[in-house]
C-alpha cells in the first residue's frame, strides 16, 4: 500500500473520533494485519507527513500518545467523504431542493474556496453570488462541516420543496431532472 493510501485510511479512521492513541491507529490503518515493517514504517511516514501538512496533531497525555484531526484536517476529511462514493447519500431525487447560503469574509478567502470546492463537489450549482443550490440530500454533509468549522452565522442550510415555476424550470433543465 502506498503512503498516501494510508494517509487517507488514517485522516478517515480520526474522523470518527475526538481523537485516537498511537498504537490503535497503527492497527486500524493496517487493517490486513500483516504488520510488517515496511507498514509500520508507512504508516508511520504517513502519520508526519500528514503532522507536516497541518492536517493532524499529535497530543501526549502522561500514559500515551495520541493523534487527532486539526480544523484543517476535518476540511480534507469531508473532501474524502466526497470522493468515496460508498459514503455518499442516495442521490435519487426526494422533491426537496437543498439550499445553501454562504457569506465568509475576505479574511477567511481560503475557508471560503475551501467550501466552494466541496459545494460544487456534491453538485451543488452556484444561482446568485453566495448562494448554492442541489437536489442531492447532502444537508446533512455540510451541517457537520458548519459544526465542525464554526460557521454559525456564515453558513444558512435550506431544505424546501417549493420554488417557484420559472426557476424551477431553470434548475430541472440545469440538473436535468
């Protein structure tokens, strides 16, 4: 397996989690349990590099070790929820529009891309500035990243069957409904 096989394994393992000890991320990200060096050193390797990148940090309490997601880490996280397709929700239509309005300032730019890449990643469409639109059930993806990033105000999530007739007709010919 390579390093970045098991960098994603481990990111997806501490998402689970407030956060998890050393040697019981060791066995879970070698789920083969082979355990032989050239893995242990991998996952090892992928643990600093994902340190490295600001996307995991390491906590020491006085009988062990542990590692846990940063705010960084939990972006990339839902990123993987994203691009695995076992984990997406059903993407058959319920006859509910879910929209979302967000509004970060200019000093938080990268949160704001950050958002904007994973809005059109689960196929929302952009109508007007900061507002994002989706027939796909995903509310609840993005009310754990508003959780998870503190977006209390920044971010609005709107589930709603009706919209009127013209801009319905918009979206059915945009998501081809």
């Amino acid at each position: 397996m390579k390093n970045k096989d098991f960098s994603k394994k481990i990111i997806r393992i501490l998402g689970g989690k407030n956060a998890v000890s050393l040697p019981e991320l060791h066995n879970k990200a070698d789920s083969e349990g082979n355990s032989s060096a050239l893995d242990k050193y991998a996952i090892t390797r992928s643990l600093k590099g994902l340190r490295d990148a600001g996307l995991v940090e390491h906590i020491s309490s006085g009988q062990n070790d542990y590692a846990r997601l940063t705010k960084e880490g939990k972006k990339k996280m839902h990123s993987l929820r994203l691009e695995n397709e076992t984990t997406l929700a059903n993407t058959s239509w319920d006859g509910f529009w879910r929209i979302i309005l967000l509004d970060l300032p200019e000093n938080r730019k990268n949160e704001r891309e950050s958002l904007r890449y994973l809005l059109k990643k689960a196929g929302f469409v952009c109508l007007k500035n900061s507002a994002w639109i989706s027939p796909f059930p995903y509310e609840y993806l993005f009310e754990n990243i508003k959780k998870d990033l503190g977006l209390t105000t920044e971010m609005m999530i709107i589930k709603t069957e009706y919209i009127d007739e013209e801009t319905k007709k918009f979206l059915f010919e945009t998501f081809k409904k």
